[in-house]
C-alpha cells in the first residue's frame, strides 16, 4: 500500500506473455497475457500532481492541467472515434500516474486542434503536444519511423529523403516554362514553395505541374527555388523537433532574403501555417497565401471548356480550416468547375475530420496501427463514399496518397481522390492525368 | 417615525443587513440574538474567510456590525429569544426573555433571519466515519485550523500532506431526506483548498465531486484559479467508503472518467457538509406561526419573483432561513425583507 509522503507506488506487473509448462506433456505453451487483464479493472490508486508539474514546467504545456473532465473534446476528437485515446483521458490518466514523455498518446495526436475548438478551458493540445513530444525527442523516446524522417529531413531538407538536387525534376514536364530563381534571380511577383510531396511524390508532381499551367494561364508572374527549396517543417515541428524546426527555418529565411518576391504561395497548408504563425515569431514575416487563396480571385479569368459532371465531395485540411480559418476558396474554386456538383460531408469546415496526417501522425501510421482499430484517412473515405461522391477533393499534399490508400483499404476503390488544382487543370483543357477520373 | 419598530430575529449575516437597511431607511429596529455575540454561523463557526473573495469573515462582519451599532434607533439584544407573537401586520408585539428578564416590543412588521446549520455527517456515519476517525473533519472545521493558522492531523498533530474534500455529503440525497443542492460547499471546499495550498505548498490537496455547482462568478473567482494557479486536483467521482489504514486513511469510490475502482490514501478527509435549518429556525417557525417547507426551511410565500414573504402577512424571512443561501443571496435577501418590511410598516401608520 502506498503511504503518503513516503510511499512505493504500487507497480502493476503487466506480463505480455507468460510460459506455461503442460504438467503431462511436459511442453511449454506460450500465452498472451491481455485476455486475463481484461476481466480485471485495475484499481487506480497513484493520484497527484507531481505528473502535471513534470510536464507543465514545459513552455506551452501549461494548459494540460486546466481540463475539467467536461468531455466535450471526445466526441470530436478524431482519434477517439478509432481508439482508446482521447484528450480528457490524457489529464487523467497523467493525475493517476502516467509518465506521458513514454506513452503511446504522446503519438496518437493529430493536432487537428478539433479538441481545441470545444474545450471551454482552452486546453491546447496543438501547445501541449510539441512541447510534451520536444521532451520525448530530447530523451530519445522517439518511435523509429518518425525518427527516420527525422533524420531525412536533417540531411536532406525534405521528409521523404530525396534528392534535393531533383526538387524541380517536375518542371520538366509541366508543358509550361518554370522560372527556377537561383537560374534567374530577378524580381517576381509569386514565389511558389512548391514543398516536399509536391515536389517529389508522383501524384504530387502531376499536381504541382496543374498548378504552373494554370498560373501560366491566368498570368501569374511567379518563380520556384527549385534544388534551394527546403521543407517549411511545421510537421516536424509539431511532432517535436523544435531544433529542427529552428535549423530549417533559419535556412530557408537566408534563402529567402536573397530574392525579390512579393508574396509566397504554396499548396501545402501545414507551410502555409509555419509561414502565417511561426516564422513571424522569429521575425521573419512574408505575405504568404495557401494556392487556393491566389487562384481563387482569378476564376472569372479562367475559362473552362471541360466539364466534370461528377458529384464530388471536399475535404477541409486541418491546418487550412481550423487552423487558419479558411473554408471558402477552395470551395469558390469547386464551384467554378462547370457541371461539379459539390456534396458536403457530415463533418466539414469547422468541424472537418482530420486525415490522421498532421502533427507528425503523416509519418507515423505504423505506430498508430498499434492503438487504433483504424486508420484515421480510413473513417474519413468511408465517411467521404456515403455521401454517394465519385470524387474526393483535397487541396493538402499528404491527402492524395493518404485518401488513396485508405480508398482501397475499405474497398472504396470507386471513390477517386483528386487535387482541387487538377480538377481546374482537366476543366480547363490541361494535358489530363486524371481523366480517368474524371471523365465521362 | 412611528413608535413601532421592526424586529429583526437573528444577528446573522442576513440579520445584519436587513436591520441595517431598516435603520438606513430611518425606522427604529430591535435585532435580538440568541447567542452572546453578533455574526452568526461564520462567526460561530470560526470561518476564516468569506467566500469568494477571501476576506477575514471577523474584519467583513465586525464592519457591518460597527455599521450598525452607529447608526440611531438601533437596538441589539443579545442572548434574547423570541417566545410568542400576539397581533397582526402593522402591530405585532413580540414577547422576548432575556437577560433582562421579559418584555414585549412593538414591532410593525418582523424579519426572520434564523438561519441554517451544519449537516451532521455523523448521520452518515457508517459512510465516512466523522466521529471514528480523528482525520476525518469537516469544512467548518478545516475552517477553524486556517483561522487558527495550525492545519494539522487532529489523530496526531502532523502536519497532512494528502488532503481531500468530499463534495455533497448530505445534500442532494433522497435517503437523508436533503434533496436539495446546498449551493456554497463546491465554492466553500475550493476556496478551503487554496489555503491548504497557500499554507502548505508541497500538500497535495483532492476535491473529490458529482460535479462542482459553481454557479456564475464562482467559476471563474475560485474554481479555475484552484485548478490552474493552485492546482487543487479535481476527480470526478465521490468516495464512499473511508478505511483506516496503518495511520492513514484509505478512501475508495470510483473514478467516472476513467470507469475505474479507486483507492487513494489520505492524510485528512474534508467533508463538505451541506446547510440543514437551524435549530432557530425550526423553532421560531413555531412560534410565529409561519409554514416551513418540507426540508424545514421557512416558506416562501410568492416565489420565484417575491424572495422573502412568509405565510403570514407582516413577517418577511432572508437569508439561509430560506433555504441554501450564499453570503451574497442573505445580504441580497435582507435588504430585500427590510425594505418591504418598513414600506409595510409605513403603510398601516399611514392607514391609521
């Protein structure tokens, strides 16, 4: 028994398996050992604040501690929905003892900051997770997949761990002349931060090259760094490796300061979100707009020959929507389209379910598969199929292979997922790469 | 003036207020005080500090008290009791004994302001363990070791470094017959576990609760500045069961978040004891003839939008002889009572 003061906590003994030797055979069988822990609720008995003060001394933290066990947060939590995780069961579960620098939820939270949204005490996961997981990465706590791209991104500026030389291999192919600013270093109006999967994922590329034929079309003077760029790094950030963050971030302003732009657009809005909300901490403040905020004014410019007489459904990104308040351009691009029929999902806009991507969760979906009886990107395809949608639009980067995956996963393989600025292309008369999408 | 004067029963914070607001309002007024010394409960039951604002509940009361004692056709009778009422509204004359012996006051109208008490948790005694187990106290107590500026373990003197309230003891509880919320012990218990944690930094201090009632400004003046500038730990989940372990005590019940058994040890046990009638206002309800509800507090007459008529035309009632009352809602109360009570007054001198 623990004594006040002086006491021992009591150290549950959890066995993953244990040995038996058969008394007649003399064979040892192994067994598991979660299926007799099931008919036994384990008595909670290590109550304190000693486990919030560990981790609200961290700059950011500070919130975890407010929860007043209201449960708002679980039923918008998306990782509650496929598991046992959930934003008021961490307050708890830290008062009753656990060291969450070595738990699994350390790792499950997306940082969709949907918790956020509801919570009347303003805890911040958003806050709460980077500063709790810069602990973990300190220690060397860190789940091996994630520190693999860790350590991509270090040597190689990009989280896929591809040739930085190659960023702008995708040029080649757009059909349309790309300024690369290092080759030509003279003012431009746009720069494009074309970011890692558009840069290098195959999908990705067909979209980046959408996105120049367009610009071109609607006379966008713009330039991209081209084999200079370097990740943004906000994932990387949010899953806890400030210094890296700090390191790339640095990087890229001298990168930067040496060229004359007026603006930075860039398809992915987890850079978009560094650009708007942490760069400026550190001084370095640019005008910056997600791609569907720079074509958007420019529809009534475009024409489409094309139509898409298809019902498509769209997916808010987490960090476009909730983080940054914007909901309608990608749906003013949407409804440009001619023939496009848009049909919302349950959950949209403020309340748009997250993909299972942000907050690092992008590059974790092994360890997630641990503690979730689905993936996130899974719930969201089946959520997007019972809309009755031939179509998923999506205007983040990581999306396209998340929803693609999990649309075979769930035999939704009927449901085809599509960039918002390749649906503009193929109505606009681009060379089409996803006709068989879209066509009719 | 008129020769008549209101009488006011009970020298409680709600007594306090209204006799004050009589002798503002420029009537004569008699507050009669059963016990030796004005203040009330609070000061009865040494209560460090007022809740929200943490005030000395002595410095906070002893000034209405001075307040009134200065202003002019004021009279305080203490150790007086009220033993009948004979008239109606307009002339009542109110028989009292005292250390004087008896007399009869003309009163036009009449304030009841008797109060409450204290649950006595020793009726759930089985449950908790009030009067076997040294440790377990309740608030009024833990009020008293904070006024004193010694919080210790009455088994033996230490100082307790686990400490936990227990919300709702006799309130809301069908079986005890309270169905009632007692409104201040969520507010009360808070406000006691800051000054456990101001007095004892390295404690570590539990509200263990169904689910806090800290209705308006209380919230936001005393519950998040526990959780978040103190942090007070708040379980949801009430213990039913207190064992005595080696020295300590082991309190078990349930902890809902979680849908877990739970079993913390425990240095003190803080039961926060919810507000019964006094004693006084059982009694004086009797004698004056007004009705009680069915938790014996006074009745009121026109509710919800009249607060302090009784049955009985000419006596008003305030403060927690109403029912569960903050310090806020008797000073509210008994301004209320001594307004209608001197317009009452007015108007049978007016009619003759």
């Amino acid at each position: 028994m623990p004594v006040a003061g002086r006491k021992q906590p009591p150290v549950a003994v959890e066995k993953e398996e244990a040995v038996v030797t058969s008394t007649i055979s003399g064979r040892e069988w192994e067994l598991p050992g979660m299926w007799n822990r099931m008919f036994e609720p384990r008595v909670l008995r290590d109550y304190g604040s000693k486990g919030f003060a560990e981790v609200i001394k961290h700059p950011g933290a500070e919130s975890l501690e407010w929860c007043y066990g209201c449960a708002k947060c679980v039923p918008v939590c998306p990782v509650d929905v496929v598991g046992e995780y959930g934003p008021r069961k961490i307050h708890r579960k830290v008062q009753t003892g656990m060291d969450l620098f070595s738990s699994p939820d350390l790792w499950l939270c997306t940082t969709c900051a949907n918790c956020l949204r509801v919570c009347p005490k303003e805890v911040n996961m958003v806050n709460i997770m980077p500063a709790a997981r810069e602990v973990a990465v300190g220690e060397g706590k860190v789940p091996n997949e994630l520190q693999d791209v860790f350590e991509k991104t270090f040597r190689y500026g990009n989280a896929l761990g591809e040739n930085p030389r190659r960023r702008h291999a995708w040029t080649k192919d757009a059909g349309v002349p790309v300024r690369v600013l290092p080759s030509d270093p003279s003012p431009v109006d746009v720069l494009f931060y074309v970011e890692d999967y558009w840069s290098y994922h195959p999908r990705g590329k067909q979209a980046a090259q959408a996105f120049a034929r367009i610009a071109t079309a609607a006379g966008l003077d713009f330039a991209i760094l081209g084999p200079e760029e370097k990740t943004l790094g906000d994932s990387q950030r949010l899953a806890g490796e400030k210094g890296l963050f700090e390191s790339l971030m640095e990087d890229v302003a001298a990168t930067l300061s040496k060229y004359d732009f007026t603006r930075i657009v860039t398809p992915d809005p987890h850079g978009f979100n560094a650009l708007k909300k942490h760069y400026p901490r550190y001084g370095h403040t640019y005008e910056v707009e997600h791609y569907t905020q720079t074509l958007a004014p420019l529809v009534d410019k475009l024409s489409f020959p094309k139509a898409i007489d298809k019902k498509v459904t769209f997916h808010d990104p987490c960090y476009l929507g909730r983080h940054n308040g914007e909901y309608d351009a990608p749906r003013t691009l949407l409804a440009a389209i001619p023939g496009l029929d848009l049909v919302e999902m349950g959950r949209c806009k403020q309340n748009g379910y997250c993909c299972g991507g942000g907050g690092g969760g992008m590059w974790l979906d092994g360890f997630t598969a641990n503690y979730t009886n689905e993936r996130l990107s899974e719930r969201r395809v089946r959520e997007a199929a019972e809309t009755g949608a031939e179509i998923l639009a999506v205007c983040c980067p990581y999306e396209v292979s998340r929803f693609e995956d999990a649309a075979k996963s769930t035999g939704n393989e009927h449901l085809k997922v599509v960039d918002i600025v390749e649906l503009l292309d193929y109505a606009m008369g681009g060379p089409s790469s996803i006709g068989a999408a879209v066509g009719s | 003036m008129s020769n008549q004067s209101v009488v006011v029963i009970g020298g409680g914070p709600a007594g306090l207020r209204a006799a004050t607001t009589v002798a503002e309002l420029g009537e004569r007024v008699t507050l009669i005080e059963q016990r030796s010394f004005l203040g009330g409960t609070p000061i009865a039951e040494n209560y460090a500090s007022l809740t929200p604002h943490l005030h000395s509940a002595e410095e906070s009361i002893g000034a209405i008290v001075t307040r009134l004692q200065g202003l002019p056709g004021v009279e305080i009778l203490t150790e007086t009791e009220v033993q009948s009422l004979q008239g109606e509204a307009g002339d009542f004359t109110v028989s009292v004994s005292g250390p004087g012996g008896n007399r009869d006051i003309a009163a036009g109208a009449i304030v009841v302001a008797t109060g409450f008490q204290h649950f006595d948790p020793g009726r759930e005694t089985q449950m908790y363990g009030y009067y076997e187990y040294p440790d377990v106290v309740a608030l009024q107590d833990l009020e008293a070791m904070i006024k004193d500026g010694n919080i210790v373990r009455p088994s033996n003197g230490e100082t307790p470094k686990r400490i936990c309230f227990i919300q709702c003891v006799g309130s809301r509880d069908r079986q005890i017959g309270n169905e009632y919320c007692s409104k201040v012990c969520c507010g009360v218990a808070s406000k006691e576990a800051i000054e456990v944690r101001e007095a004892i930094p390295d404690s570590e201090v539990f509200i263990f609760y169904i689910d806090m009632r800290m209705y308006g400004y209380w919230e936001s003046q005393i519950y998040w500045p526990a959780q978040e500038k103190h942090h007070v730990q708040y379980v949801k989940g009430i213990v039913t069961e207190i064992l005595r372990k080696e020295d300590k005590l082991l309190v078990r019940g349930e902890d809902t978040t979680m849908g877990r058994p739970m079993e913390v040890m425990m240095d003190m046990v803080v039961l926060s004891v919810g507000m019964e009638p006094s004693a006084g206002t059982r009694k004086i309800a009797g004698v004056l003839g007004i009705n009680q509800n069915k938790y014996g507090f006074i009745d009121v007459a026109n509710p919800p939008l009249d607060t302090v008529s009784t049955s009985r035309d000419g006596i008003f009632a305030a403060g927690a002889a109403l029912g569960p009352a903050d310090l806020e809602d008797c000073s509210s109360s008994g301004g209320m009572a001594a307004a209608r009570a001197v317009a009452l007054m007015r108007r049978a001198v007016a009619a003759g």
